[in-house]
C-alpha cells in the first residue's frame, strides 16, 4: 500500500483524481487531502470514508510515498521541493516544471522509461499536450514526422471550476433575456454561444502561453527538439472535452488505411472514423473516458505527405487526473516506489 497526498483536493482536477484512484483501485494505505488555507477544514469522501481536508504546507508531507499535485503552479513551485525532500515522489499537473531539463514529462503509453531518470518530481503534460501526442506517437513510430500543425477547441473546465461556473452563469442570463455581452470574469470576453481565438495569456511573440506549451511539450515528449510543431490554441462553450485539428507532414506519403491500423494498434487510443455515415468523435463522446479518439483520417489536398486528423479527449482525465494515476500505477509496476 502506498501512503498518498493530493495538494489541489477540492479542485476540478484533484476531485477527478481522487474518484479515480478509488475507481482503478490503485493501492492507497493513508489518504492525506490538502489543498490552500481557503479550503482546508472541508472535507471529501474517499471510499465511503469522509476525509477532513488540511492546509497544504511545508510540513504535509512526512509519511507520504506519492504526492501529487494538482494545484496552481505557485503551490506546486514552493511546496513540490519540500514534498521530494520529505522523501515522496512527487507527481505534478501544473506548468511549472514540465520543460525543467532534470524533471521527466510523461505520458506512460509513450515514454515510460523517462521515469527511471527522476529525482523527485515528475511532471505530467498540459491537457491538449497529452491527446495530441497520443495519436502523433504510433503515426510517427510508423512513418517519421516532419510538421505538425494544430488548431485546438478547448473546453473551459481546463481553465477550472470558476471558469464552469462562467459558462453556466451566462447561458442563465441569456435564457432570462439579458442582452449585450455578458458578465464575464474569467476570460476576457464572453463564452457563451462564442469561440474564444486564445487559451491562456499572451506572450511577445502573441501567441498564447498554451500555444507555447503546447509545442515544447510535445518535442520533450516525443524526443523529437527540432520537430516543428505550430499551432493556434482557442477557447470553445463546452464543458468537457478538448477537440484539436491537426495537419500532419511525414517523410513519405501515409495513407488513411494505413494510419488508421496503427492508431488502432495503439494502447489508449479509439478510431471513431466513418465520416460518411457521420460517425466521428466529438467532446460529448469523449466526456467520462480515458481514450483518445480519432476521427476524419484524409489525405490532405496541398500536400503529397499530408493528413489530416481530428482528435477528441477528455481534458480532467486523461488530459489531467487519469494520465497522472497511470505515471503512479507505472512507478507501481517498475518498483520505482
């Protein structure tokens, strides 16, 4: 049995983590749910057990074999030290220290042996990182990549519960007739029966701190530092689910039948492609599992090596708590814990 702490337990992602860890059985002796001063004094429900929620501090730690964390990247910076020092093997869902160069990024269907080089700390990608480098990885196992292009459709609950609770809030008010742009908070315009053209913040170069992310992750990932990957990052009214369009460029042609056999043979990863009888993955369908799914497999028309693909996952479990669970149940199965 291994001795676990969830910082972040009240949260989307740490709620979703610790159903679960409950649901995969993975093996927790003592539970210890933290989260920051605002929560603690709460309390979750762990295996019909009702669990009081303590401050996250310095001090947690003492006891625990695995930590994670699935809070803001400040809680993580200043208490994910501590958590290694205090002999726990930290495994984190925030930005903060996913490009370190001594911290693996890992999605255990494609780099599991990344894991034995920690010392510590072990990161988990961004949400849209995780279902994109699920389907480039079999595609480019079979055929190398030369680019990548993207354009991803995200789903608010990957900015967090307030931003839920903003999309909700608004389509009330515009059921009660209230006109104009609506209150909003959260994003900078209205979400509701709008898309939002960036995810996260600008940065000099104006493209998004997601976009950015997006295309370091997934070379540190694949292994691949001079793949280009480029990409646009937008914010859509969906509650669950993030959708990316991709262009792929390979060294040789690839064909649909061909790519689809290998996404097929990939573990965590679900074909959902017959267009012609409108069969195709969308976010409603990937709500609630752990595949990713990928649909409208086509040639592209500009290019000799092109295809495009359409790529659906669930961005609070396999995009967050599910991919976190399978780094501790693969540290599990390596006795790296």
């Amino acid at each position: 049995m291994k001795n676990v702490a969830v910082v972040g337990a009240t949260g989307a992602v740490g709620q979703e983590l610790l159903r679960l860890l409950e649901a995969r059985n993975f093996p927790v002796g003592t539970l210890r749910p933290l989260a920051s001063a605002r929560s603690a004094g709460t309390s979750i429900t762990f295996k019909g057990q009702t669990v009081g929620v303590e401050e996250a501090t310095p001090d947690s730690f003492a006891g625990m074999d695995i930590v994670f964390f699935a809070a803001t990247g400040s809680l993580s910076k200043e208490l994910a030290p501590a958590a290694a020092k205090a002999g726990a093997i930290v495994i984190d869902k925030s930005s903060t220290w996913r490009m370190h160069p001594e911290v693996p990024l890992v999605v255990p269907e494609i780099n599991p042996e990344d894991l034995r080089s920690h010392k510590g700390i072990i990161a988990s990608p961004n949400c849209t990182t995780i279902g994109l480098v699920m389907a480039l990885k079999p595609l480019h196992d079979m055929a190398p990549l030369s680019r990548v292009i993207v354009t991803t459709m995200q789903a608010v609950s990957g900015t967090g519960k307030e931003a839920i609770e903003e999309l909700e809030n608004q389509v009330h008010a515009w059921e009660q007739g209230q006109e104009g742009e609506l209150e909003h908070q959260v994003y900078k315009r209205q979400i509701a029966f709008n898309v939002l053209p960036y995810a996260e913040s600008f940065t000099e170069n104006l493209y998004t701190t997601e976009e950015l992310k997006l295309s370091a992750e997934t070379r540190k990932i694949m292994g691949l530092p001079e793949l280009p990957v480029t990409m646009t990052c937008t914010r859509v009214p969906v509650f669950v689910g993030h959708s990316e369009s991709v262009l792929l460029e390979f060294d040789r042609k690839v064909t649909p039948a061909e790519a689809r056999a290998a996404l097929a043979r990939f573990p965590g990863v679900r074909v959902v492609d017959d267009p012609m009888q409108f069969v195709f993955p969308t976010a409603i369908d990937a709500a609630g599992t752990d595949d990713t799914l990928v649909g409208r497999i086509r040639e592209d028309l500009t290019h000799p090596h092109g295809l495009w693909l359409w790529i659906v996952s669930d961005n609070l479990r396999k995009g967050a708590a599910t991919n976190a669970i399978q780094i501790a149940e693969k540290l599990v199965e390596m006795k790296l814990v």
